[in-house]
C-alpha cells in the first residue's frame, strides 16, 4: 500500500458509501464499483404512477446510534409512525402503544387483550435494560435467541405469540426468534430512543445522503467486477483496474465468491410484500398494523401514504404489506389469499384496490448463523490490502451496515498510518 493510496470499493449500498465517505474525508481517494443501476443497494426507492416504492417494506429507525452521527437527520425530512401498533386480533384492531411517548392510549393498551398487564409492565423493563445495556445480561447473554431472552422476561406465551412474534417477525425476517439476544438489544434500544419513520423521499434518500458527501465521478454504475487478481480488479468487460487496497462491500455470498471462498449454503432472510393503490386510507393515522392472530399470509401492514404523504399521489393511497412467510414466492394464488385478507380486516374497499408490485427481495437480511458466528462485530481486514464491510459484518441492520463502513475505513486508515510512521 502506497502512502497516499487508491481505494476501490466494491459496492454501492450503505456500507461502501459510508466507508467511502470516512476515506474521502480524510484525504483518500476512492472508486465505488456497482454492478447496479443506482446506487443503496437493497434501499433504494421506485416511482411507480405516481407512488413511492421501496424496494421492499422497510423503515428507519431514528434511535440507531451510528445514523444519528452520520445522517442529516432533518434533510431527510423523517415522517413518523405512531410509537407502538395496532395489533389484529379476535376481528378487530388494538392499540399498543408506548406510554411514555403516547399517553393517551394508555388505558387502550392496557385494557387490550394483547398480553396481560403484567406482560405490559414488563415492556416498561425490557425498554429500560436496551436503553441502558442491561438487556442481554439479564436474559442470561447476546448469544441467547430473542425467543429466549422474551422468555427470561417473563412474557406469557400470548404476549409472545400475539405481539412479539409478529412484531420482530417482521422486523427480524425471522418468526422463529432466533435473532441473537445482542442484535435483540441494539434494536430494541433504537425502537425505545427514537421513532420508526420513512424519509419524505423514500427510503432510497439515506443513500443519496450518504452520496453526496463524496466527489462526484466516485461511483461507477453498470460496473459488475468478475474477479479480484491480487491488487486488481477485473471487471466483467475484462477492463482492470489497479488499487491499493480494496473493500468488499457487496453482500456475504458476493464477498465469499469474490475472495475463492465456499459461497455459504444458508439464502439468508428473503422479504416478499405487496403494494396497493387504494382511493382512500382503510385506516387514518400513521400505524403499524400487526397479525396477532397467526392467521393468513399477512404479517404487516400499513398504509404509507398515512405516514408520508409523499408515497402517494392526491387523492390516493399507498397501503404495504408484509408477509409473515418469507419463504413463499410470489403467486397468483398468493396474491388471490392477501385479497382475501385485507378484505376481512378492512372490508369489500379491500377487492377493489390496484395491485401495484410485488417485491421478492433475496437476501434481504444475512443468515442468522452468520451473525451468531460475527457475534456482533466482525473484523474488516482480510489480509493486506483486502477489507470487508456490510450489514452481515455487524448486526444485520442499517445501522450495522454503516458502523461496518466505518469500521472498515478506519481498518484502512490505521493501515495508512503505520505506514507513513514506518516510511518517516
């Protein structure tokens, strides 16, 4: 490596364009290779007759602790949802809802059949122990499961099956709650501290931040690379290009393939969710809505347009829904089931609604054993001249995928360093 080196990163999501930024701040030039189109990687945001499409049903979390360092959080316009969910269940729709930043559905949240009032008490010290580190202590280590960490709690089986399930189902791709106890706390304490939110352009808008703060000319576009060749790049054009150090900052099977590693067998956590045009919100207000019942492909859903305004055109309405299997594929018959679904939350409004797309995301969330193997953190450099970052290299969330290209940055930057020391 070069004392004033050249960096190529590989990929054009969160991760590369963090750690791209941290270099560039610094006074390292980069280039960012994307074999996409646009850059985000799996966030990214889709115009569609007027409506505003992520790639996926996804949302922010506002109490992430690296994103609040990073992000501009009042450019990105943040939009909130209402803190808690409106859970499904016995026919009809209850609120949960945190105390402290929703009072007045204080006495709805108690008196809901979702969980006793034990198990509502209960939230009260599981949200005070992610706020202050004590979580995974307490529920006996971050290697534990979600499942289990909820059971050392105390919550009852209802409030598991009713509420948590679904809830962290859907936000972990993961029904089973096997999501490491130490990712469990990470996001319990950004859900506690700050807001579930959309950016007013989209979730694609975080990664345009991200973007802007590096020269323009940095990324290449429709730029897949085949393999590495030492210090160089071979792109799939057969064009080479010479670096002295690079970032692998694709996806975990990308970055297996890419170093001659066995790709790992496991497909990590796919996302599968449907977009609607509807003439009017089937619910007013900017809810999460949950299946408590355990019944019916849906796992989620929310009407978007309720929360942004701008995800959807005047006069319309953007309703999303997640499914609770992420392994189904999309289907005729699927979509024929989530009609009949919607219909029996929110009435005969529900047949009517224009399906606008269906998003099957593969590997939208690295496997589970990959983040137990990690335990939390993994390390950036390979070997020499060679590093890694990406959400599978922390804890599988946004905020894992920044702090990993950042991490890698500094990996490369300690690197420069010794090196400048050694030369002087």
């Amino acid at each position: 490596m070069s004392v004033t080196p050249h960096v190529i990163i590989i990929g054009a999501g969160l991760a590369g364009l963090a750690c791209a930024r941290v270099l560039v701040t610094h006074g390292v030039s980069c280039t960012i290779l994307d074999a996409s189109d646009d850059i985000g990687g799996r966030i990214r945001t889709d115009r569609v007759d007027g409506f505003q499409l992520d790639r996926g049903f996804q949302v922010f979390l506002s109490g992430y602790p690296e994103a609040t360092a990073v992000l501009d959080y009042s450019a990105l316009r943040l939009q909130a949802f209402h803190p808690g969910a409106l859970v499904r269940y016995a026919g009809r729709f209850h609120r949960l809802s945190d105390p402290f930043r929703r009072p007045q559905d204080v006495l709805a949240t108690v008196m809901s059949p979702v969980g006793s009032l034990r198990d509502k008490l209960t939230v009260l010290r599981l949200r005070q122990d992610a706020l202050h580190r004590h979580l995974s202590a307490r529920a006996g280590g971050e290697s534990q499961s979600t499942l289990q960490a909820l059971q050392a709690y105390g919550f009852s089986p209802v409030m598991q099956e009713r509420f948590f399930r679904p809830f962290l189902g859907g936000v972990f791709l993961d029904r089973s709650l096997s999501t490491p106890c130490g990712v469990f706390e990470q996001v319990w304490a950004a859900f506690s501290r700050g807001a579930i939110a959309l950016p007013q352009e989209g979730m694609g808008a975080i990664a345009r931040q991200l973007a802007d703060g590096i020269p323009d000319g940095t990324v290449r576009l429709r730029a897949p690379v085949a393999r590495l060749d030492g210090g160089r790049v071979v792109l799939l054009s057969g064009e080479r290009l010479e670096a002295d150090a690079l970032v692998l900052a694709t996806d975990y099977a990308t970055a297996a393939a890419l170093c001659d590693e066995p790709v790992p067998t496991d497909p990590g956590r796919q996302s599968l969710s449907l977009y609607f045009d509807a003439p009017a919100p089937p619910v007013r207000g900017p809810w999460l809505m949950v299946n408590g019942d355990g019944q019916g492909p849906i796992g989620t859903a929310s009407v978007l347009s309720e929360v942004a305004p701008s995800y959807a055109p005047a006069g319309r309405a953007l309703v999303a829904v997640s499914l609770s299997d992420q392994s189904t594929s999309d289907s005729p018959e699927l979509l024929a089931a989530v009609r009949r679904q919607l219909q029996d939350w929110f009435g005969g409004q529900a047949e009517t609604w224009r399906h606008l797309r269906t998003d099957c995301v593969k590997r939208a969330l690295p496997p589970l054993s990959l983040l137990a193997a990690q335990n939390g953190e993994g390390r950036p450099r390979l070997r020499r001249g060679l590093y890694r970052c990406g959400d599978y290299c922390a804890s599988g969330t946004l905020d894992g995928a920044l702090r990993s290209g950042r991490h890698a940055a500094e990996s490369i930057l300690a690197d420069v360093n010794a090196l400048r020391q050694g030369a002087a």
